[in-house]
C-alpha cells in the first residue's frame, strides 16, 4: 500500500511513537503522507475513533475522510476523529460543557449575531464601530486574553471601549447559553485545563493527533493541541514555515518553533519532492522563498522535467492586466496549446480585483465561473430557517430569537422587541422567558403582547 511513496514520505508515515513534525512543502504530497498514517496507525493496533485527523476547513476535512475511507474502508473511516478545530470543539463542549456550565444546546452564533450583540451592548448604531470591536474582541481571545488582559493590550479609545465591552459581551453568551465561533477553542482549552476528569478522558480518546497546516494555529489552537496530547505527545504536525498566511486572524509562525522548545524528541520530517509543479515554476518559487526568514532549510524539487519558462509581465493598470490576461487566452486557444476553457484559470489576490477580468471576458465573450462568491449558510433564507432550529433547541438564544420573531413579518416592531429587551435584561431573564412574566403589560400594549404571544405559541 506504501508504494507509491517516496523515502521522505514512507519514514513520515513510519515515525508512530512521540512527537513528529512534517515539513511539506507546496505540492509534496502531505495529505497522502496523512491518509497512508492513519492506515499505519490502525495497522498498529489503533481503533479508529481513537485517531483524530485535525483540519482547518470543512473542505480539506471532507477530502481527508474520502482518502482514509479509499485506503481503509468505509467502517474505518465513519469511525475516524476528522474534523477542524472549531468543530472538535463544539464534539468536546456537547458532551462536556456542562462542566463548565454550559448546556448541551448551546448555540453557536454567526458574525452578524455577534455584531448586533456588541452594538446592543454598546449602544451603537455604527456598525463600522462595531464591527472594529468585534475584531479586536476577536483578536483577543485568539491570543488568549480574558478581558482583563484585553483592558491592558488595548492600544486606542476604540479598542478600550471594545475592551470595557468584552466582560459584558462574554456575560450575555453565558446568559443566552450562546457561544461564538473563537469560543468554539477557548472554552474547549478551558474545559481541558479547570476538570482533571475532562482532560483525562479526551487525552485518552484521542491517543494519535494529526494537525494539518500547523503553520496556520493561532495561540489558542496551539495550547488546545498541547492540552489534548499532554505529556505522552503523540501527534503528527503537518506544515510548512514558508506558506502561513493567516497572520491577519491570529496564526503565528512562533507555533512551529515552539513545537521545538515544548517536544524536545520531535522529530522533523521535510517533504521536498513536488508533484505539482515543473521546474521552471519551483525554481522562481524557490528564489523568492529564500528571502522568507527561515525557521527550517528545505529546497523544492521535481521529476516534471523543467517546463514552461515563467513569464512575468509588467501592465499599466488593471484594466490593461486584464486585457493581457484575456488575449493570451484567445492566443492559446488560436494556436491549440489548450482548447478547453476549463484549462485555464486566472487567479487574483481579493474579490473585488474579479471586476476587471469578468469585464473583459464579458466582452470577448468567453463564458467563466467565478469560484467562492456568497456562502450558502449567509444566505438571507438560510439565516432565517437556522434562526428558528436553534430558537426549537435553545429558547434562550435571544439573537435566534430576534431573528425569527421579525421572518415573516407578523406585526412585532422593532420598538416592541427593543421594550421587550430593556424588560428582560431588567429581569436578567431571556426574551422568550420575558413572554410569560406577569408584569409584561406594564411596558407593552396588548396588542403587541399578543403579537408576541402568538409567536411564542
């Protein structure tokens, strides 16, 4: 079965007892090297559920569980830990955040929730204010810092303000038994280091950890990997130093040095044969990676022979980029180099750069499928369905709550929901529990009082 892999990759996936950190680079083969390990691991007596494959998207999660089920079967593969941080997570608070005083029901609340709690709670109309708050709060606690070490990390008014907010913000999740997406790490992290009991339990389910893209771990995730494989260290880290790109949300390089200075036996494996690229490619990448600091050596290499030489063409702007990009097409087409419009692919930095291109290639008239664009889940509809699922599981999810009261609309104003709002935080009460207080018509009118009344029902 491990045939197909090269020396490098064959004593990764061999290196089964301690600490083991994987250096792939682009192109190199790191999810096979994952999926042939897992095998390896159950070959040496593992169960399963015993092994834990760690993602950092839903996608790259799928991917690794169709591998494993291709080499293990469909049995070992329904049973296998594959999942990305967040949603180990929220595996870890479902069936232990009663420990923490958090119910099994718990919600989990997008950005647009967080950002109307913050304003609610700040009494801010601004929503560029608010959502200023929202990452620095965010910020914070992928740092790790509890609102106290907020109030002394703040470096402006805004982010003072936004410090002041996160103890009262962090108290309304607790009292709408709601979390955000950052708590899905940190409470886990917490869970783990307050129950001696929890910590035992989950090091002892999870007795083999994968991580891929350790270079893209902030602080918290980091400390989450530490607390889960505790002193026994069995775990694999995948990554790669020269491909981290998620400084902005919180990862820092200082993870794989750290991994170094915490596992004194890791020992570091370097993939450096690509399967991706040709030489031409790898060698221009190699010379641009070489002013990157360097924490490890490695060089890339392939047995594709050298290619295509690499162009780099210099434009006025973007709409003459643009041009280029869709002459150079038509000019391949022409000539037969590639005759399907699938074959090619433009590339750019941000969204808003797609302009320029789906412009020009209007005007030419070649059809092309913009990839990413609006998630399913931040579709107006989808909110207002999940919305009502998690007000069914959790009633005192005031954000659900708000959400679903006003879709349809069915006669409840936003002046009513504010009344109710001030009433139930008076009472330190749920929305939904405010609606049978005795006292509710001292403040709202009968007629919104059925309003509210029906909805509820």
């Amino acid at each position: 079965m491990t045939e197909t892999l090269n020396p490098a990759q064959l004593r990764a996936v061999h290196h089964l007892r301690g600490p083991c950190l994987v250096l792939a680079g682009a192109g190199s083969g790191k999810t096979r090297v994952i999926a042939h390990k897992i095998v390896r691991l159950l070959q040496h007596g593992l169960e399963p559920s015993q092994i834990a494959a760690i993602t950092f998207t839903n996608k790259a999660a799928q991917e690794m569980r169709e591998r494993a089920r291709a080499l293990a079967g469909p049995k070992a593969a329904r049973e296998l830990v594959v999942a990305t941080f967040h949603a180990l997570g929220v595996r870890m608070l479902r069936e232990d955040g009663e420990r923490i005083g958090l119910k099994p029901s718990f919600s989990i609340l997008d950005a647009d929730d967080v950002l109307g709690l913050l304003r609610e709670a700040g009494g801010c109309s601004d929503n560029a204010r608010a959502r200023r708050w929202q990452w620095a709060i965010s910020r914070w606690k992928n740092q790790g810092l509890d609102a106290d070490g907020a109030a002394a990390a703040a470096t402006d008014a805004d982010e003072q303000q936004a410090a002041r907010l996160m103890r009262q913000y962090q108290d309304r999740l607790a009292a709408y038994q709601a979390v955000d997406f950052d708590d899905l790490i940190t409470l886990p992290l917490a869970l783990l280091r307050r129950d001696a009991e929890a910590r035992a339990k989950w090091r002892q389910r999870l007795h083999h950890i994968l991580v891929d893209e350790v270079q893209d771990t902030n602080a918290v995730q980091y400390e989450l990997l530490r607390e889960l494989v505790g002193g026994r260290a069995m775990f694999t880290a995948v990554g790669d130093d020269d491909q981290s790109i998620y400084g902005w949300r919180g990862a820092t390089l200082d993870n794989l040095k750290r991994l170094a200075e915490d596992f004194p036996a890791l020992q570091v494996i370097p993939l450096e044969q690509n399967y991706r690229s040709t030489g031409h490619i790898l060698r221009a990448a190699n010379a641009v990676i070489a002013n990157n600091p360097k924490l490890f050596d490695k060089t890339l290499w392939s047995e594709l022979g050298d290619g295509e030489p690499v162009r780099v063409v210099e434009c006025d702007g973007e709409e003459h980029e643009a041009e280029r990009a869709v002459a150079r097409i038509q000019a391949l087409r022409a000539a037969g180099a590639a005759t399907r419009l699938a074959d090619f692919a433009i590339l750019y930095r941000a969204n808003h750069q797609s302009r320029a291109f789906e412009h020009k290639l209007r005007a030419a008239q070649i059809p092309y499928k913009v990839s990413g664009g609006q998630s399913f889940f931040d579709r107006a509809e989808i909110k207002d369905l999940v919305a009502w699922l998690r007000l069914l599981v959790n009633e005192d999810d005031d954000p659900a709550f708000l959400r679903a009261a006003t879709t349809p609309r069915r006669g409840i104003g936003h002046q009513t929901l504010a009344t109710l709002g001030e009433f139930a935080a008076r009472r330190r009460c749920s929305l939904f529990a405010a609606l049978a207080a005795p006292s509710l018509p001292s403040v709202l009118a009968p007629r919104a009082i059925a309003s509210l009344h029906a909805f509820g029902r």
